[in-house]
C-alpha cells in the first residue's frame, strides 16, 4: 500500500523506544503521535519517570530535528526562551533566536506553568501560531512542530486555561507499576545505547500532516463522537469545541492514516482518552463515557442476562403450569363452549410461542453487541498507538450462559411450534388426544 512504510517506521520506533524504556508503552505511542502530528502534549508525573528522556529518545529518531528543553522556574526569564531582544540599524525588533524555542523543531519545558505570566503569553502565541511578534508590528515564522510541558502534578488556576485548547494531548506517567519490570529496571536490563541511525526526515512529518487532511469521517463515527461529546457536556468536562476539531483533523486522521486507513473508524475515538480533559476527575468522566458508550459494563450486561433469565422462567411456569394438561392432552373439550375453551388455550400457547420469539431477538441483540465490542476491540488492538486498551465487561461465563439460553429458547420454541402445528384444529386435537390414549 501507498505510505505503507511510514506505519512500518512507526513500528520501528515503537520498538526501539520500547528498548529503551520499561513500562512506557503508551507514553511511546502518544509521544510518536504528538510529534507526528505536529500537536503538543502535557504529560503529568513524579520527577525520575522518564517523561523528558522519552520525548529525547524519539527526537533522536527524526533526521535533521533541533530539539530543546529547559526546566522552568519562577525565576525563569524570557530571554531563557526566546534569546535577547535587540534592534537592528534600521530600527526593526528581532530576537536573537539562537539555541532557543524560536529556533526549534521540538521543546521540552519542564514544570512549564510555573513560568511567569509574559513567558507563558509568549509561549502561547507560538504554540497556536508558529510564529511570534517582535513588537513592531513584524511576525516571525518558527519551525516549531511539537511543544511538550511536563508538571509533577495537575496544572490548576486561570493561567492554564488559555492552553488547554491547544495542547491537545494530556497523559499521565506513572512509575513503574509491575515488580517484574521494576526488577529490570534496578538490574539495568534495558538498552542504554545511544539512537544514532534516524527513522523519519522533517519531510515526512510535512506528508504525513498532508495525506491526513485527506482521511474522512464516516457518519456512524461522527455520530459516535457527538454522542460522546454531548455525554461530557453533560458531566461538566470543560473541553471546548475547538479542542475536538483540532483533535479530530490532527491527532485522530494522523492515527487513521498511520494505521493505513482512509477514514476514521471506533479506535481512533478512543484517542479521546487522552485529550478531552485536563484533571484527574475529567480523566476518569472521560474514560468511563468512551467505554461505557462503546462496552457498556458487566452490571449492564449482567442485567440483560438477568431479565432473560426471568423471562424464560415465566414461560417455563406457563408451558409447565397453566398449560400443561393442554399440552398433554388432558383436557377433554366438549359441549357448546368446546371451541371456544380450545381457542383460548390456543391463543395461550401462541402467546407462548410470541414470548420465546421475543426472548430469542432479545437474546440475539446481546449477541449483536458482543460482537460489535469484539469487533471494536480487534481495531483497537491494531491501532498502532494505542495499547492494552482492555474491557473487562465480557465474561466467559456471561457467553456460556447465552449459548445456554439460547439452546433453551430454541428447542422449546420448535416443540411448541410443531405442536400447535399438529394441532391448529379442534379435530386435530381430538384425533392427536385419541392417539395419546
């Protein structure tokens, strides 16, 4: 396939990175992304969990790229960032850009909201618009693709707000969480060599952005991700509409195309995890909706069972109780009121029949979900950048129990069926209760 060795190069720096780095699975995934996507990202976490060596490590994989990084403090100046400000002989405004955010392909700032008000604008203004103003009315292109802050905890206050609509991905790094993977990492058992051999060029992040635009949004998923948004609103997740388009054009089309694909489909939604919020309650409002909306959960499902059960319990009660005689042909209809007393016990067993139909779509509709949840779970899994995106709401037993009930409803809706077949008439019935005795 055309651009198919862009996911292959993809893959390879997932791989090397994940060399590199225990337990940082996702954090690669989202780091390739971002940067690929010419988006900027927040990564929350304690000091020591590898946030500004991973965003290093990849750098490393781009041909050509200047990247750099500063630690900020409140005593953090602008010229740290932006270089002195000078006047030329002519009387123009210029920075003296050098070694600096103005002159970079990819900016680490560490703790960045603790930077003072005029850093913060200014960081802003080329975040948004890769360029800056000089105060003289001249504005200056920068080849900034990718801008990353990091803070060992959640950024709060009015300064942040201004920003959260244009870094577009937020993840939280944990430290190592598994003992196995922390005994790897105190022995060393990971690759401390040096990256020296480039995977991507400046070039082809400049494609990549191109050939993205290009990827469509089917409707079934452009109504998926209203309905997910209007769910948000509801529970009070302040990501404003201009979030999600940018969310939607740059880091959802780049992961369909990556992924070789030219229209959106469900696990590209699911990158919604990790840009529709901005705090730990949002985080857990914002993973709940999206796995609820496409998974539901095992009380759910667990509920749909339930019914099921009960209904197929009142029939049994009916087959085996009020009808049984009539079913066996205990009932001897005679007299002026014979065919009416027939008609009735008639309509009873096809109400019987109804109910097991019924039952059956019911059935078949959990059915229909399950595997629409093991379809959606089979894209996410081949989603590149996404990984172990698991739902727990499936179980074997909840299948093994539908493969029951479905057993049930299936071969008491044929008994019944055949019978009342056999028995449709009052002299069928007659005859078929005279064969029995």
């Amino acid at each position: 396939m055309e651009y198919e060795y862009l996911k292959k190069s993809v893959l390879v720096s997932i791989e090397e990175l994940s060399k590199r780095l225990i337990e940082r699975d996702q954090l690669i995934r989202l780091t390739t992304l971002s940067i690929l996507s010419k988006s900027h990202m927040f990564l929350i976490g304690e000091r020591g969990v590898a946030k500004s060596l991973t965003i290093r490590l990849f750098s490393n994989l781009i041909k050509d790229i200047k990247y750099w990084e500063l630690l900020i403090g409140s005593d953090t100046e602008s010229k740290q960032l932006f270089g002195e400000k000078k006047v030329a002989e002519n009387g123009t405004i210029y920075y003296n850009a050098q070694n600096t955010i103005l002159d970079s392909h990819i900016v680490f700032l560490d703790e960045m909201f603790k930077a003072k008000n005029e850093v913060l604008n200014m960081t802003l203004q080329i975040m948004a618009d890769r360029y800056y103003t000089t105060g003289d009315g001249r504005m200056i292109d920068v080849p900034l693709i990718s801008m990353i802050g990091a803070s060992n905890e959640y950024p709060t206050g009015a300064l942040i707000e201004p920003f959260v609509d244009r870094i577009l991905i937020w993840y939280e790094v944990k430290r190592i969480q598994d003992p196995e993977n922390r005994k790897k990492y105190f022995m060393s058992l990971f690759d401390k060599t040096p990256i020296e051999k480039p995977i991507f060029t400046l070039d082809d992040i400049d494609l990549i952005a191109q050939k993205s635009r290009e990827i469509t949004i089917p409707e079934k998923i452009l109504s998926d991700i209203d309905s997910i948004i209007n769910k948000l609103l509801v529970q009070d997740v302040k990501t404003s509409d201009r979030k999600y388009l940018s969310t939607i054009e740059q880091v959802m089309k780049t992961s369909a195309f990556l992924n070789q694909r030219d229209a959106l489909d469900e696990s590209d939604v699911f990158l919604f995890l990790f840009t529709s919020w901005h705090n730990d309650v949002e985080r857990r409002k914002v993973h709940e909706s999206i796995f609820y909306y496409y998974f539901l959960n095992d009380a759910t499902f667990s509920k749909k069972i339930e019914k099921l059960k009960k209904d197929i319990e009142i029939i049994d009660t009916k087959t085996k109780g009020e009808l049984y005689d009539f079913f066996n042909f205990l009932i001897t209809f005679s007299g002026e009121s014979a065919q009416k007393e027939f008609e009735w016990h008639k309509r009873m067993v096809i109400g019987i029949i109804e109910a097991y139909s019924m039952s059956y779509d019911e059935l078949q509709e959990i059915k229909q979900k399950i595997e629409e949840i093991f379809t959606i779970e089979k894209k996410i899994e081949e989603n590149i950048f996404l990984e172990n995106l698991k739902n727990n709401s499936i179980r074997e037993d909840m299948l093994t129990t539908l493969e029951h009930y479905e057993s049930i409803i299936t071969s008491e809706y044929n008994t019944i069926y055949k019978w009342i077949e056999k028995n449709t008439r009052l002299i069928d019935y007659k005859e078929n209760q005279a064969l029995e005795k």
